[in-house]
C-alpha cells in the first residue's frame, strides 16, 4: 500500500482539547438540539391540527355520498348498481347502425 502524506501535521500526536472548548461543544449542540425539537414541535401545532381537519373534513363528504349511493340503491332494491341522477343533467343518447359490408357491394353515399 502507497500512502502519500502532503500534510506530515494531520498525523502527528494528538493533544488534549482544552476544557473550556469541551464545555463549549456540548453546549454548542445542547442548544442546536433544543431548536431544532422546538421547531419540530411548532410545525407539530399546526400541522397535525390542519391533517386533522382536512381527514374530517373528507371523512364528513364520503359519508355523505355513501348515504346518499344507500338511498339511491333503497329506492331501486332490485338493481344493486343503481346510482342517484344527478339533477339538471342532461343525458344523450347517440344511436347507430353497424352492417357488414360486402366487397361487391356499392359503396353508399
């Protein structure tokens, strides 16, 4: 193995970290650990309530629509998929006639 060392300082003898810059280091990330927990928490307070409304919120108009599917199904027992018109649409029907046409056969205009 080849090992090339351009900065002989990196691996010379450690020394002891002075007691004053331990101290400083802990606290340094005691704090940073606090504010980090106390903006977590914060985004916590307002997002979790505005989950919680938005799933009430979807919860309240699917229930509506799955009683309003059960009311339509009560009304026609016999068919179990039937579905509640909507009121106000409109529904076409487009009709058409399919033939097979034959090769000796004239074209139609």
């Amino acid at each position: 193995m080849i090992r090339l060392n351009f900065q002989p300082g990196l691996n010379g003898p450690a020394r002891p970290v002075p007691v004053w810059a331990a101290w400083l280091g802990a606290a340094a990330s005691i704090a940073i650990g606090i504010v980090l927990f106390l903006v977590a928490a914060s985004l916590a307070l307002i997002v979790i309530p505005l989950a919680a409304i938005a799933g009430a919120i979807a919860l309240w108009r699917f229930k509506a629509r799955l009683k309003a599917e059960l009311k339509a199904r009560a009304a026609n027992p016999e068919d179990p998929f039937a579905r509640q018109r909507q009121q106000g649409s409109h529904i076409e029907v487009i009709d058409a006639e399919y033939r097979i046409i034959e090769p000796d056969e004239p074209p139609r205009r």
